[in-house]
C-alpha cells in the first residue's frame, strides 16, 4: 500500500490539450508583443544587404557557371535576406507568431478528439 500523497504532489496536473491551448497564448502574446515591438523601432533608412550584381551580365555569368538553378538560389536569398531587416522583421515575426500560434491550437484541438 501506498502512503498518502503530500498536498503539494496531489496539485492537479493541466490536460495536455490545455497545456497546447496555454502555449498558443503564450506563443501569439509574446510573438505579437516583440513584433510591435520591432516595427515601432525599425529604422528602414539603414539596410544592409549584399548586391549579387543584378544586372543582366553578371546573371548570365552566373548561369553559365552554376545553372539557372544558381540564378534561383541568388534572387531566392536575396528575398530571403530582405525578410530580416526592418519593418519587413516585424511582418515576419507576426506570420511566424501566428502560424505557430495556429498549429499549438491545433494540436490542442486534436488532443481533445
């Protein structure tokens, strides 16, 4: 037999669907905070990126040594790169904040089946 549970032990321990729903708050409150956060701080006067020599040479030279798939891979990071300065960080952060928001909720929804 068993002894007693002390009162502390005994605390009623939260479903796993609520502890989903608890982090998808946690997640959109925090996420959406440092968002406005970013986008009331950004300062688009100063971007730091790196020019692949847009031009038509400097692509064509690059097509000829890597492929076209050379020529996606550099406008693709170059997208990429502009994602993550400025007030364009704070639309990244709230889509991310919201689409990691939505699968907690989910996965909530799906532990309550």
């Amino acid at each position: 037999m068993r002894p007693p549970e002390p009162p502390s032990a005994r605390r009623r321990r939260l479903a796993p669907q609520m502890r989903f729903y608890l982090a998808g708050v946690l997640v959109l409150v925090v996420g959406l905070l440092s968002a406005a956060g970013v986008y009331l701080n950004a300062d688009d006067s100063q971007t730091y990126t790196v020019d692949y020599g847009g031009d038509r040479r400097a692509s064509l030279a690059l097509e000829r040594v890597g492929g076209k798939a050379a020529v996606w891979a550099v406008e693709f990071n170059q997208w990429l790169g502009h994602l993550w300065h400025g007030q364009q960080l704070a639309y990244t952060l709230a889509y991310l904040t919201l689409g990691l928001a939505l699968v907690c909720f989910l996965l909530g929804d799906r532990c309550r089946r």
